[in-house]
C-alpha cells in the first residue's frame, strides 16, 4: 500500500468511527446498518489494493461519496435530515433535486469508476478506447452496483420499518440519479483514460 492509501483509509476510518458513535447513541439503527456496509466494502477495497490498480480519482470519489452519505443521516436541516432537504426545487410534480439525489449522482458515478478499474484489464483496446462499448461495458455495471443498492435499501426497510429510505417513487428517482452519475462517470473515463493502455493508466 502507498502513503496516498493509508492517508484515505484513515480518513475512511475516522469519517465510520465518529459518525458510526454519533448514530449508535442516537440508536439510529438504520444507518449503524450503512456504516457496517461501508466498513465491509472499505476493507474489500483495502484486502484487493495489490491486485486491483485502482485510480486515485476512484478512491478519492469514493472518500467523498462515503462521507456525503454518512452526512446526510446525521446533519439536521430545519426539522428535518440533509438527506430529505431539497437543495434546488427543480420540480413542483417531484421532489426533485433533494440532497439523496446528488448523493446518487456522485456515489454511483464514482462506482461506476471502480467498475472501470475492475473491468479495465479484461476490455480491449478498442473497447477501452469506443464510448459505445465503454458505456456498455462499464455503464452497466455501474447501473446493476446502483440496482444491488435499492436492493440493500429494500432489506433496510425490512430491517428497520421506520427507516426514511421511501417507496417506489423514492427509488425511481433513485435510479435515474444513478443513470446521471454513470453518464458523468463514462465521459470522464472516455476523456481521461480512453486513449491510455491498461500499464499507463495512474491517475
């Protein structure tokens, strides 16, 4: 592991202990729930750095990501969680755009990007360097990581019925924030590495 790797997983570690110890005296069992996801996949991420060549813009998105979702169940606005604030009313039909929904566009982009660093030693040239087959490819990965979430939120509500996760709207919302932040992911893939080979690829 690199100094830039353990100055993230210590920032990782300190954003899941005091956020973690803020929700645990609150009993707010719902995101004690999340911060044990987090826990599980940060050190996933850590056991596989020697294998996996994950880029810094990967692990830097998904610092900020982490510490985007921690926030949104702990900070109050008003009376009520960041998480259901709506920052810009872009909608009188729809909640839209509520801070969940950034969340979404920032988190499961920056899945989407370690989708492209796992993916990225078995596509091709050619495939790394075409937009269509790089959106394919890695879009849809990103897509099914933001899917296996509603999964995730779904088994929370059964876990914990008074979670504020949301029904079927909330979660096609959630979907087509996802979408967004895939799309913003794949350009910025195809732009910064689409023309690199798989051994020149470092940030």
């Amino acid at each position: 592991m690199k100094p830039f790797h353990w100055v993230l997983g210590a920032i990782n570690l300190a954003l899941l202990l005091g956020f973690g110890a803020m929700y645990a005296v609150r009993l707010n069992y719902e995101f004690i729930i999340y911060v044990a996801v987090i826990l599980f996949f940060l050190c996933l991420i850590a056991i596989s750095l020697r294998r996996i060549e994950y880029t810094p813009a990967a692990l830097i998105s998904l610092t900020i990501w982490s510490a985007m979702h921690l926030a949104g169940g702990a900070v109050p606005v008003g009376a009520e969680r960041l998480y259901d604030a709506i920052l810009i009313p872009l909608s009188t039909t729809y909640p839209v755009l509520r801070y969940d929904q950034l969340v979404h566009i920032w988190g499961f982009g920056s899945a989407t990007l370690v989708m492209y660093c796992l993916l990225r030693p078995s596509l091709r040239e050619q495939a790394r360097n075409n937009l269509i087959s790089l959106s394919i490819v890695v879009g849809m990965a990103g897509l099914g990581v933001g899917a296996f979430n509603e999964i995730v939120e779904f088994v929370i509500t059964v876990v914990t019925p008074e979670s504020g996760v949301g029904g079927y709207l909330n979660t096609a919302l959630d979907l087509c924030s996802d979408l967004v932040g895939v799309t913003w992911a794949i350009l910025y893939i195809h732009l910064r590495y689409g023309t690199l080979s798989v051994h020149t690829v470092k940030k």
